[in-house]
C-alpha cells in the first residue's frame, strides 16, 4: 500500500511529463539522446548491448530512487518550516 506522500510523488510524475511534452529544449535533448543512443547501439556488438541495456537500467533506477529521496527530504522540510511558521507566527511575521 501506498502513502500519501508516494501517491502525491507519482501523481506529479504523470503530470511533469506532460509539462515536458510542450518544453522545446526538453524534446530537442530528447532527441538528441535518442540519436545518439541508435548510433551507439549500431557501434556495439550483441555483448556489449547487453551490458550497455544493463548498464542504463541501473542508471534509471538509481535516477528514480535519487529523484523519490529528493521529493520526500524537500517535502517534509516544507511541512517543517509550515510548522514552526503556525506554532511561532508573531516571530514569523517580524514582530517581537
């Protein structure tokens, strides 16, 4: 089962892709990846696809991980600072 926070980190993800999709410096390193992942496919034999494949599922789930853990530290340092704003406001409005 997932927590509110998975849900809402998921959720977000549907919905950067999206904003992604109409980032004209995004689609054009897109395509640029995509490019110059067929011409290194086309350099490598059958092995070292294979390790290559390997290599870059690794490297996306380290990404996700990484990009999850970054998502959970900003969030609750949020809520953090929103709770010691309400629980001291005066001293977070400036006044004395």
């Amino acid at each position: 089962m997932q927590n509110i926070l998975e849900k809402l980190y998921f959720a977000m993800g549907h919905q950067n892709s999206e904003l992604h999709a109409k980032d004209p410096d995004y689609i054009e390193n897109l395509q640029l990846k995509e490019v110059n992942y067929e011409k290194l496919l086309a350099m490598l034999n059958e092995e070292e696809k294979d390790r290559f494949e390997k290599f870059l599922i690794a490297d996306k789930d380290l990404k996700e991980a990484d990009d999850y853990n970054t998502f959970l530290y900003a969030f609750k340092l949020g809520a953090l600072l929103v709770i010691e704003i309400f629980t001291d406001k005066h001293q977070a409005m400036g006044e004395r």
